[in-house]
C-alpha cells in the first residue's frame, strides 16, 4: 500500500500494467533508470526493487514529489526525486532506461491544468500534449542502446506514439495490451468522447497499451575506425 497525498494520483490499472511489463521483461536490472510523471512513485519504487542500479523520478506537483519520496522511505528504497517538468531536472544526465506513465486522457482543451489533480490524467484535445512532447525528448537522456517503456490509451492513439518515436530513431513495438474499465474521470467524459467517435457503441472500456522503443547503439564511422586502426602501436 502507497501513502498519497490528496490531489496525488493513484496507481491504477496503467501502473499496474506497465510495473508488470517492467518486470516480465526484466528491463530495469543492472540500469540507471529514470520514472518521468512519476505521481506517487510506484513505477519507481517497481524498478529499484527489480534491481535497478540507481533509480530517479522526476514530477511537475510539489504533492507528487513529496509523495514519492516519502513512499521510498517507507518502502526503504533508494529513489532520488526531482521536481521538474518531464526530463529538465535531469539535461544533464543519461538512462539506461526511462520509463512513463503521463497524462493522456483527452480533455475538452489545450490548456492543461497547472494546479488541480486534473494535472495527472488531462493530455489535451486528442490527449497527446504530454506524450507529443516525451516522445521528442526521451532520447536526449538515454544511452546509445537505452530503452523506453510507455503506457498510454489508444484512446490517445498507439500509431501515432510509434511514429514519433521512430522519427525520433527508436525502433518502438507495442508489448503489452489490458482492457481498462472506466474510472471516474472517464465516466465524466464519455459523452465528449462518443461524440468525437472515440468510443464505440456500447463500449465500457478503454485499452491500455504498454510500447517498449529501442535507441540504437551508435557505432563509430568508418573513418573513425580507420583512425584507431592506424595509430595502434604506433610510438610517439
């Protein structure tokens, strides 16, 4: 059980989905990994106890960050947590994995909301405001080889998250799928959302899917190759 402060979202069936991805495919072992959207910190908690080397988690709401940290006292887990917008707090730093759970539940408007729990789960008109921007940006803090795990609705659309990131040189696969029953939030907006097609007749769920993207490992040019080859052994 989590502490969480109100106005903290709560690990639902999308944290749940996407810590049982992370340790089925044992991906956090032995890596730097960073939790981006990190709410109480349940996904980073999930990743230090599945043996990652060091863990860090980065949240927008001052309640987040300090909900996430007292979780890993609690949890007596070493969780280093930022307060931050997505990957700012950490420019300076590269992961072996990121993982992340946003916003993405499409909203009535742009605007996101700055200072209400809506904050946690309003991704914008088509609910890709936040996923757009950490699909543009995660791999600026990986290593060569580094690997992103996401999970999103396809309400917010699966295809356009794998373009971005292939755009963004990732090789991107979708490696998970679990049917969500409406929650509270979306209970309020499936009349906005049967009346943009995004539902379907009679449909009392949304899926959630979990997308694992690959970063390449960048191997030197040829040039360079050749360089190295040359000044071996030689004697200055």
């Amino acid at each position: 059980m989590l502490l969480r402060l109100p106005g903290t979202y709560p690990a639902q069936g999308d944290t749940h989905l996407l810590t049982r991805t992370l340790v089925e495919l044992d991906l956090a072992r032995g890596r730097d990994v960073l939790d981006v959207c990190t709410g109480g910190g349940a996904v980073a908690l999930a990743a230090a106890r599945a043996g990652a080397r060091t863990v860090t988690a980065v949240d927008l709401s001052h309640r987040a960050v300090l909900t996430a940290r007292a979780n890993a006292r609690l949890a007596r887990v070493r969780v280093q947590v930022r307060r931050g917008d997505l990957f700012e707090p950490v420019r300076d730093r590269r992961f072996g994995l990121v993982l992340a759970n946003p916003p993405y539940v499409p909203a009535a408007t742009d605007r996101l909301p700055r200072h209400r729990p809506g904050r946690s789960w309003d991704g914008g008109i088509d609910g890709r405001a936040v996923l757009d921007r950490i699909c543009e940006g995660v791999a600026g803090v990986l290593t060569p080889g580094g690997r992103f795990l996401l999970t999103q609705s396809t309400l917010a659309g699966e295809e356009p998250t794998l373009t971005r990131l292939a755009e963004n040189g990732f090789s991107a696969a979708v490696v998970a799928r679990a049917p969500e029953p409406f929650g509270p939030v979306m209970r309020r907006r499936e009349a906005m959302l049967r009346e943009r097609g995004l539902l379907g007749p009679g449909q009392e769920h949304e899926e959630l899917v979990v997308i694992e993207a690959r970063l390449p490992v960048v191997l030197p040019s040829v040039a360079e190759q050749c360089g190295r080859a040359e000044g071996f052994g030689s004697v200055v």
